[in-house]
C-alpha cells in the first residue's frame, strides 16, 4: 500500500492529464446515461401515433441522439487518448529512475543478477503501471459512475423495484471477496 502511495504521488504531476480523462469519462458516462432516455422518449412519440408535430419531434430526437453518439465517440477519445499519454509519461519516469538507479549500484550488485531479470524489471515491471493508470483506474471510475446513475434513474422511476434489484448486490460482492480469498494463494 506504501508503494502504491508513492506511485500516486509520482503520477500526480500528470494530473491535469488525469483530471482531463476523468471529466472526460464522467461526461462519456452521461452520455451514455442520456442516449436511451432519449430513444425511451422516441418510442413514446411513436406509439401516440403520427401527426404532423410528431414527425419533427422524431427528427429533432434523432439529430440529438446522433449528437449523443458523436459525443460518445469524443469523449470515449479524449478519455482513453489522456489516461494513456498520461500513463506513458509516467511509466518513461519510472524507467528513468529505475535506470538511474540501475547505474548508481556497485558492482556486486549485479555479481549473481542476470542481465534478462534487470531488463526484465525496468520494462515489463514498469509497463504494468500503465494498465492500472490508463486501464483498471478509468475503467473503475467508468463503472462506479455509471452504476451509480443507473441506481438514481432507477429509484426515480421506480424505488421499489430499484431497491428490489439492488437486493442481490451484496451477495455478489460477498461471494466476490470469498472467491478473491481462495485464487489468492495460486499467484
């Protein structure tokens, strides 16, 4: 945990990159939380039946859910383009350090290291950090979001059957650190 901490606080001077790819990703999130209301609202146009109002409407709905797709596309874009480049900066400095730090040990150091293991280390090591920043963090934050304003859309059409659907939820995370606790020991 200590390491991660000083993982974090390395990465922090990217965070106008960082703060950039999570408005990005809550703004992709509300997008994607708008575009069904939107087709929910076309369906219902329909079923009234056709009348000369009712055609703009359609037309009105359809550039505006075009225009919620090509916002998708955009902000899906700059979510994943920042958390990468961000990422990268940040696995360059690690290389860097690791290097740097590589070429201040003395010889006896690297008496019974194999060359493959240290290369091993300074790149493949490093590279994993770029998952978990450009990757499993946005992904993560992606998801909360998005259950969250499921969980809200939800209880304002209907709190019984929201609070009803959200019932298997802590059995799943449950038998979700039940199962973490038992792969564990094979890694």
């Amino acid at each position: 945990m200590k390491m991660l901490w000083k993982l974090t606080k390395e990465a922090s001077r990217y965070k106008v990159l960082y703060i950039f790819a999570i408005i990005s990703t809550l703004c992709l999130t509300a997008v994607n939380l708008a575009a069904p209301k939107v087709l929910s609202t076309m369906t219902g146009v329909v079923e009234k039946g056709m009348v000369e109002e009712s055609l703009k409407v359609i037309i009105r709905l359809t550039l505006l859910l075009l225009a919620l797709y090509l916002f998708r596309v955009v902000f899906r874009f700059l979510s994943n383009y920042l958390a990468h480049k961000a990422a990268w900066y940040l696995v360059g400095d690690l290389r860097s350090r690791m290097y740097d730090k590589l070429q201040s040990l003395d010889l006896g150091f690297f008496h019974d290291k194999q060359t493959g293991d240290l290369m091993s280390r300074v790149v493949n090591d490093t590279r994993d950090f770029e998952l978990l920043y450009a990757h499993m963090i946005p992904e993560m934050i992606t998801n909360l979001v998005t259950f969250a304003g499921v969980l809200i859309i939800l209880l304002v059409i209907n709190w019984r059957l929201a609070l009803i659907t959200c019932c298997p939820i802590p059995l799943i995370l449950f038998s979700g650190v039940i199962f973490a606790k038992k792969v564990r020991p094979f890694f």
